[in-house]
C-alpha cells in the first residue's frame, strides 16, 4: 500500500497507492481483493517493472499465450482471475492504520514495523478444496527472490539497451547472491 516499503530490495507502490490516496481523500472505503493461488504467469507480472497504468493481467496472459479470465468479485465490482485458489475480500477505511512487521529478510536482517492500512474482510470465496500456496522469506533462495530476480534483470537489461546504448545479450541477478550482483554479457 505505501509509496515505498522498507526492504532490502526497494519496493514502490504504483497504482493502488494512489487510489488508497484518492479513497482516503473521499473519506470513503476502499474495496481490496487479495488473490492467493494465482497463476504463475500473473505472479510474474505482478513483480514487472511497468509503466502506470499497464495492464497486468494482460501481460499474464501474454506470458502464458493464452487470455487471463478475469471475474467479477462478490462484494464489490473489483475484478481476479478466475482461476484464483482463494479471494479475500474486504475494505480499507480511510486513515485506519496497524503496525506490521517486522519481517527478516535475507540479506537485510529485519525491516522495521510500519503502519498499513488494516483491511476489514468481508468474505472469502475458494475453489473446493484450495491450495494455500506460500513461499518462505528469509530462507536462502525464496519463490519471491527469484521471480524478482527475472523481471528485474529484464528491467535493468532495457535500461542499459535504452541509456548505456550497449546490446546486452542476457543480464542476470543470481538470487544466490541475494539479488546485490549483476551478471552482464553485452556486445562489444
């Protein structure tokens, strides 16, 4: 939710920051889903480097070759995929905020606590017999490492095409070194 997370890796929040911010302008709460389960290809494209306003699901469905059916939500007209594992759905009341964290990081240690919006649940709706998955932070090599490994060695190998002017045939952040090397090949 926040502009930018405290983390070893900066995170910063694109579009649902400002429309919290518009929300809580409104004084009005704001309709959150949030999707577990989701497939891979949505996973990745939830971590690409894009610009605002890109849509998300549909470079999942590009990266599958095949469209992401997306549905209506049951509390609100918010969209997810209907291929989801569990939704839970709830609101976030304007200037409502909690402490979370701190969460250990690999590389980093611990981030410190900060205030999120807290998220009032209103229902959860899951396939028949759902599969929680879950990825363990903090451990040598996690799932969310080494997607983000892969988008943003695509992000970094555009922005040294676009600005250092080299060809780089294949740029890699190796998660076993907690995403803080690159490894480039350019042409000379």
């Amino acid at each position: 939710f926040l502009p930018q997370e405290p983390s070893l890796i900066t995170i910063v929040g694109e579009g649902i920051w400002k429309i919290y911010q518009k929300y809580e302008k409104m004084g009005k709460p704001m309709p959150v889903c949030v999707c577990l389960g989701v497939p891979m290809p949505l996973y990745m494209a939830s971590l690409a480097f894009l610009p605002e306003g890109s849509d998300r699901a549909g470079l999942a469905g590009g990266l599958r070759l095949d469209p992401l059916v997306m549905t209506q939500a049951e509390t609100s007209d918010l969209l997810v995929p209907n291929t989801c594992e569990i939704v839970i759905e709830g609101k976030v009341l304007p200037g409502e905020l909690a402490t979370e964290g701190p969460y250990g990081e690999k590389s980093a240690g611990y981030s410190d606590p900060a205030l999120q919006p807290v998220i009032h649940v209103r229902a959860i709706t899951h396939r028949k017999d759902p599969i929680l998955p879950f990825s363990v932070d903090g451990a040598k090599v996690s799932d969310f490492m080494a997607v983000l490994s892969i988008m943003a060695s695509l992000e970094l190998s555009r922005i040294i095409r676009l600005h250092a002017n080299l060809f780089v045939r294949w740029f890699s952040l190796p998660v076993e070194w907690g995403l803080t090397t690159a490894v480039a090949s350019i042409k000379p």
